[in-house]
C-alpha cells in the first residue's frame, strides 16, 4: 500500500513538473480562454438565439398552415303534439353525431409595412447579439492580458523579494561571525536578524500573491485544476511606447464596439417608430382551406349527410383608431431621441477616457525612462555600501537603507512598468484593437 501512494505522489509531481515547464505565452492563455470561459460560451449561446429568430416566419412573412378534427355529438328526448289531432308523440335517446377535419391556411398579405419591418428589426438585433458577444470577447482579452502581466509582476516582485532576502541572509551572516569576534555588538547583531525575518515575512506574503494571480488567471481560461502550476513564458513586462493619439482616437470612432452598438440601438429604435406608424395603413389577410364534415341522424329523413370542398375568401381593413398610437408615436420618437443622446454621451465619454489614459500613459513613459536610470544608481549605490560594509567603513543601518533603496528603485520600475501596459492594454480596448494580442 506505501509503495502505491509512493508511486501516485511521483506521478502527480511528475504531471506538476511538466504543468510548470510547460511555458504559457499569452497568446496561448487567450485561445484556451476564449474556448473555455464561461461568460463568453453564455453569450456566443446568446447571439446564438438572436440567430435563430431573425427568420421570415418570425417576422410574419410565411403562411400558416393548420390541421384541425372534432367530434361531437347530442343526446335528445322530445315530445311533439300534432295539432290537428292533439295526438302527443315521444322520442328518446335521440343520438346525432357530426364528425369535422380540415385543412386551413392563414396568409397575412400586407400589414401596412409591420411584417418588413420586423424582419429588418430582427436581422438588426441579429447584428446586435454579435455586436454584445464582440464587447463580451475584448473585455475578456483585456482582462486575462491584464492578470496575465498581473502575473508576470508578481512573480518578477517574488524574484525580488528573494533577492532581498539573501541580501539580508549574507548581512546576518557577517554579523553573526564578527559579532562572535567580537567587531559587532550585541544590537548590530539583532538589528540584521530584525531585517532579515522581515524580508522573509515579506517573501512568504509575495508568495500567497502569486498563487492568487495563477489562479485567478486559470479560472479566466476556465481550467477546471484552478491551483495548477503555471509557468509563463513572459519573465518581464515589454511596454508599447509607440501608439499614436490621433490613430487611437480615429480607430475608436470607426471601430469602438460599444459606439457600434449604440448606432445599433438607435437602428431599432427607428424601426419600432415605423412599426408604429405602420398601423396607419390597411392590412390585407387571405384565408383558405379544405373541410370534411360528416353528420350521422338518427331521427331525420336522412340518416347521414357528408360535406367536403374548398373554402376561402380575402379580408381587407384598417384599424380607424385605438385610442394608444398618438401616445406610442410620441414615446417611440422619445426613444430615437434618447438612443442619439445615449450615443453622443458615450462618444464624449469615450474621449475622456482616451484622453486621461493617453496622459497616464504618457506621464508613465517618463517615469519609467527615469526609474531605469534610478535603478542604475541604486544599483551603483548599492555596490559601494556593501564594500564599504565588509570594510567596517559603513554601519548597518546605513547599509540596510542602502539595500532598501535598491529594493524600491526595482519596485518602481516594476509599477510604473505594470502601470504603462494597464494603460496600454486600455487604449487599444477603446480603440477596438485589444484583439492585437492574438497575433
């Protein structure tokens, strides 16, 4: 039994070894994301419906065709008095039955322009459901590309925070052996180990972060093993600094999704407004059909009676008043106005945002061209203190700020380089071009 749970436990470490080198491009994570998501499989099923209406016979333009028998029948006494003889006469149980079928067709010809219309309103609302499963897929992109680098970031910090910890590792070492020597005292001695049990604290924190960045990325691909390992194929975060306001903004007003679907929107609201004012026409409906119907007598000269044949005729009116289109015409006039205001609000809004992202984004560029030169000096600095230190030149306070400077210059590049992509991945989500990271 031990050498079987021995075995599994290889297995699974060996399934976990290949998961971790086996490297995730981002690219790779957004295609078994868009297969798997849950919320994009929900609304491909969505436009999926909206597919399946836009037919002619939803709108109204096909015939009806109805196949239709019965059977009744009446059980009757009667008494008659013939009135030359006063004589009185009864009937009992007197049973008649009628058998019917029939075959009819129910054709509406013209509906003052409704049935068109609706059939225009559906192929629209068509567009429209491919339009929501569009916007479903980039906010999708933009939120794995987002977690994606999340990732990257917070491993890159692990990294870093490992790095600080053998820093302070190799400090207390020293410390430890000259404190024993007797070069350092006691407080030196504590203060190294003070530092080094923060930096740990400070690696196993990062730690918990990474996990939670992996499995928040899993679940977006839908990997049912959401704490699997991961190993991406990113190690650092490479910012786009060459996109272009004018190009932004332009592609955001030809090919921004959510302007499409206000354009959409105020489609249908025209085509509701026409379908109002269609009722101000007359509507024309054929009817035809054929019938059998057989009638059993019990009583009667004829005991049985059979009729079967064509029928039809043609209906032609107008609805002269109703009391609601004066009302509907006006609230439907309402809705294209507020659809056109609801359009001119996102536009204005869309620029705002394509606006305020262009400035962090700009302004994170700098920062980010400064951060790199920081870090060089940090790193510089850093350098110096620790021969100075190992001389006895420089205290360990002095050292320490020395190793944490360092420490923050690489933690501000690696914020300012997450903040720049998160800018990055933002206008290109406006702009419609977030599906560039599937190329």
């Amino acid at each position: 039994m031990k050498r079987i749970i021995i075995v599994m436990c290889i297995c699974l470490a060996g399934i976990t070894e290949i998961y971790a080198q086996y490297p995730y491009t981002l690219k790779k994570c957004l295609e078994e994301g868009l297969a798997n998501n849950y919320s994009i499989r929900i609304t491909r099923n969505e436009e999926q419906v909206s597919h399946n209406n836009a037919t002619l016979a939803n709108a109204g333009y096909l015939p009806t065709l109805d196949l239709s028998a019965g059977y009744s029948g009446s059980l009757d006494n009667t008494d008659s008095k013939n009135r030359s003889t006063g004589t009185t006469t009864g009937e009992r149980n007197i049973y008649d039955q009628t058998l019917q079928a029939g075959l009819d067709v129910n054709w509406t010809l013209f509906d003052g322009f409704n049935i068109s219309t609706t059939y225009k309103q559906l192929k629209e609302l068509e567009r429209l459901g491919e339009t929501n499963t569009r916007i479903t897929l980039e906010d999708f992109i933009a939120g794995l590309t987002a977690e994606y680098y999340n990732y990257v970031q917070q491993e890159i910090r692990l990294k870093n925070f490992l790095y600080a910890v053998s820093l302070s590792k190799e400090r207390l070492r020293i410390v430890e052996e000259r404190y024993h020597i007797g070069n350092f005292s006691r407080l030196d001695y504590q203060q190294a180990k003070v530092d080094f049990n923060a930096d740990s604290a400070q690696y196993m924190k990062q730690q918990e972060l990474v996990v939670t960045s992996r499995i928040n990325l899993n679940e977006l691909m839908a990997v049912q093993e959401v704490n699997r390992p991961l190993r991406l194929n990113d190690s650092i975060i490479i910012v786009n600094d060459a996109l272009n306001y004018d190009e932004l903004w332009s592609a955001t007003l030809s090919t921004n999704a959510g302007l499409l679907r206000a354009d959409q929107n105020t489609t249908i609201a025209q085509l509701d407004y026409r379908k109002v004012l269609s009722r101000n026409y007359p509507y024309v409906k054929l009817k035809a059909g054929y019938g059998y119907t057989l009638n059993k007598y019990e009583t009667n000269a004829t005991s049985r009676r059979s009729n079967w044949g064509l029928n039809g005729g043609i209906t032609i009116g107008i609805n002269l008043w109703d009391g609601n289109r004066r009302r509907e015409k006006r609230n439907a006039s309402l809705a294209i106005r507020n659809s056109q205001l609801e359009r001119e609000q996102l536009e204005l809004g869309l620029k705002a945002d394509l606006s305020n992202l262009w400035q962090a984004y700009r302004n994170n560029l700098r920062l980010l061209n400064l951060e790199r030169q920081n870090l060089v000096a940090a790193r510089e600095n850093h350098e110096i203190a620790k021969e100075r230190y190992l001389l006895g030149d420089l205290s360990g306070i002095e050292m320490r700020e020395a190793q944490k400077s360092l420490l923050d210059a690489e933690e501000r590049i690696l914020s300012a380089e997450y903040d720049t992509k998160i800018c990055e991945i933002s206008l290109l989500q406006i702009s419609g071009k977030i599906t560039k990271y599937l190329e």
